[in-house]
C-alpha cells in the first residue's frame, strides 16, 4: 500500500475513535499483504503529531496509545457544543486520589493515617467507576487490606504517558514560614521551644531601683 494510503487511513482511524489507539490496534486496520511494519506507522504518526504544532488541535501520545485532542486554549469555548456541565469532585474524593496517585500501592487505611478520615465507600466507589482506581492486590497483614493504584484510564484521561509525567510535589516549606509567631527575638525554634536544662544559667532579674534617701525631719 501506498505511504500516502496509510498515512490517511492512520489519521482518518485517529479521528474516528472514541478512544486512544496504540500501534497494535493500527496495524490491525491492515490485512496480511497490505500491512505497515511498526516502524512506518509509528514514524507516521510523529509527522501527524508534527502538522499539528500551532495549531487548535494536538496528536499526543497517552497511556493507551495515540489520541487527537483539542488543545487547552480552545477547550472552554469548546465546552459550550455540550450542555451537561463536567462533574465536579469534592475536597474530600481529590485528596484520596492524589494520595493513591503518588503513593500507591496504598490501603484505606494508609490514606486514613494522612488524612486523618478515611475516605467514605461512596468515594471509592466514584473512583473505581470512573476507572481511575483498582485492586492492585491484598497487603500481607492481618485484615490483608486491598491496596488501590491507578489505571491507564486515569492517566489517559489526564493527558499522561506514565506516572513519571507527574508533576512533583511541592518541598515542605520551613515552619518559621508556617507559622512566623514562633520566630521568638530572632532564636530558631528549637531554642524558642528548648526547655532549660538544670546546668543552664538562668539569668537574674534586675534589681529594683531603690528611691533616693530622703532627709532626716529636723528634730
């Protein structure tokens, strides 16, 4: 077959597809005697990705493969072709994901400890059935809790490759930036906090300023 014929025939699947395609879905869209090898399709697709540069729309590459999407800038306007509004998520769901997402494998209970709540079942449920979250195994423990991860679908609803497209996370910041108060005439806070140990000179108070002496009454 043509280059020409199977450049098209990738880009018109890209388009028609509902969901990402990986380099084996394409090459099924061949038969035997017409079929590209890997290495002509995946060099066809880093060109449409290329054509798409300053344009509204993108070929990115996903978890589950190859995907158009139409670029940030336009997806506010966009929006408005349909009237259902995208979900929207409460505090509590958001912490409980991004807790499974940096650290799992993770239990609820794991999630309990930094939250200090353990997340509702309603949560999990919403997370496993928008296919974000699954069962990755059991911990070896007694109870043997399931421990959550992350699904492809989750990274490909996000625009990501992998997990090490993650942004990372923010460096703890220093407590005098926390919580400036503790900051006690310009000692850290270990010293502030510091309770004196029994060798530690404790300094006097000043003594009081007596008045001046006043002149004896004259008899």
């Amino acid at each position: 077959m043509p280059e020409n014929s199977i450049r098209d025939t990738v880009q018109a699947a890209l388009m028609a597809a509902d969901d990402p395609l990986s380099v084996d879905a394409l090459l099924k869209l061949f038969g035997a005697h017409d079929r590209p090898s890997r290495k002509e399709v995946s060099e066809i697709l880093t060109g449409l990705a290329e054509e798409c540069e300053g344009r509204s729309f993108s070929l990115v590459r996903v978890a589950s493969g190859w995907r158009y999407q139409i670029n940030q800038d336009y997806a506010a306007v966009i929006g408005r072709l349909w009237e259902q509004r995208p979900p929207r998520y409460s505090q509590a769901l958001l912490e409980a994901l991004a807790l499974i997402v940096y650290r799992q494998p993770i239990t609820r209970g794991e999630i309990e400890q930094v939250r200090g709540v353990a997340p509702s079942t309603s949560i999990m449920q919403t997370l496993t059935e928008r296919n974000w979250v699954r069962v990755l195994g059991y911990k070896q423990v007694p109870g043997r809790p399931a421990l959550y991860g992350t699904t492809k679908e989750f990274l490909d609803y996000f625009g990501l490759k992998d997990l090490k497209e993650l942004p990372p996370l923010p460096e703890p910041r220093a407590q005098e930036e926390v919580d400036p108060q503790l900051k006690i005439q310009g000692m850290s806070e270990p010293e502030a906090l510091a309770e004196p140990t029994a060798d530690a000179e404790i300094p006097e108070p000043p003594e009081e300023e007596m008045p001046p002496d006043l002149p004896e009454e004259a008899a």
